[in-house]
C-alpha cells in the first residue's frame, strides 16, 4: 500500500513538473529536486526557494520512523536564509498562500497553499532539517504552534523592556535570583522580606 501511494505521489509530481513555476523572482519553471529520501520537490532556480507539493510531503513523513527530537541551536553554524516576505501565489492552486512564523528560534516564515504544499525561501529547508524542525511542517501553521510562537514574542518584547528599565546585570542578577526560589521551601517568606521596606 506505501509502495501505490508513494508510486502515485512520484507520477503526480512528475507530471506537475511540466508546468510548475516559481512563485517568486520571474516566476520561471523550477527544477525537480529530492531534498530528503522519498521527499520529492522543486526548486526556483533564481532564489534558491523549495516548493513541496503536500501529497509528497504526507507519503515522506508516512516513511518517517518518528519524530525526531529537536537540537538546540548552534551558534555561527546556521545556513544563510534570505526570507522573501512578499505574499506568494502557489504554484498549484494560483491561490495566495498563507505565511505563518516558525518560532522556537527561527527567525522566519513559511508559506502554505490552501491544499497544503509549503514553500520555503532558500536556507529554511536546510535551518529547519539542521534542528530536526523539518518533520513538523504541517505543524506550523496549527492554532497550538502560532500560539506558542505569540507567547514567545510576547515574553521576548517583555524581556527587552525589562532591559531597557533596569539594566542588564540587575536584570540578570534578579533572573538567577528566580531561579534560585523557583522551588525554595522558603519562596513566600523571600519574596516578603524583598518586598518589606526597612
């Protein structure tokens, strides 16, 4: 049965190969590309940006043995991503696509179409697989990660206030004061003496 759908998935793609365009730069035909085993997609050959057609990334992800466990960041290691942010029309549906943010780190967005093909700006597919981010695609632009992604700017737009207020070593001395009566048997009665006025 995963040999049909995957068989039916090449054929699919093959033939939209024919008339596939960019939906950025001069909008020329993109090139047919395998980004990961059994991952079929195409490439703009003038940006470097990657379109995945949904039904090649479902059977993809069906092969997938499991989610992998999310890397950290690793500093000055990072591809180079140049994140297009004008509205997209898919190459598919000639629909404009919806942009979401990827958050947890990443500072960018990607597009998905109304069937659920995705784009990616030239660098993402490669930020994304380095962290081990690029078998949650379809999880992006679900109403739980946006939030999370808000709650992140959110606490970040918060923080730089704090910063700007009272400073960075005050700042930082408070955060490992924090930490310290996070789970402190004597938490009430520490905060109470940092709020008494002598």
């Amino acid at each position: 049965m995963k040999r049909l759908w995957s068989g039916s998935v090449l054929f699919v793609v093959l033939v939209m190969a024919k008339m596939m365009k960019s939906p950025v730069a001069n909008h020329k035909e993109m090139k047919h590309v395998v980004l990961d085993k059994g991952l079929i997609a195409f490439k703009c050959v003038e940006t470097g940006g990657i379109f995945i057609p949904a039904g090649s990334y479902w059977s993809w992800l069906d092969q997938q043995p499991e989610r992998l466990p999310h890397r950290e960041p690793m500093a000055g290691i990072a591809p180079p991503i140049i994140d297009s942010k004008h509205a997209k029309i898919c190459p598919e549906t000639g629909t404009v696509m919806m942009r979401c943010a990827v958050g947890h780190g990443f500072d960018f967005s990607i597009d998905r179409s109304l069937k659920g093909s995705i784009w990616l700006d030239a660098g993402e597919w490669e930020a994304l697989k380095q962290r081990n981010f690029h078998d949650e695609l379809h999880l992006i632009f679900s109403a739980p990660w946006q939030q999370a992604v808000r709650n992140e700017e959110i606490y970040a737009e918060r923080r730089e206030r704090m910063k700007s207020q009272l400073g960075e070593d005050l700042l930082s001395q408070l955060d490992d004061l924090k930490a310290s009566l996070r789970d402190h048997a004597a938490r009430d009665l520490a905060l109470s003496y940092l709020l008494h006025e002598d």
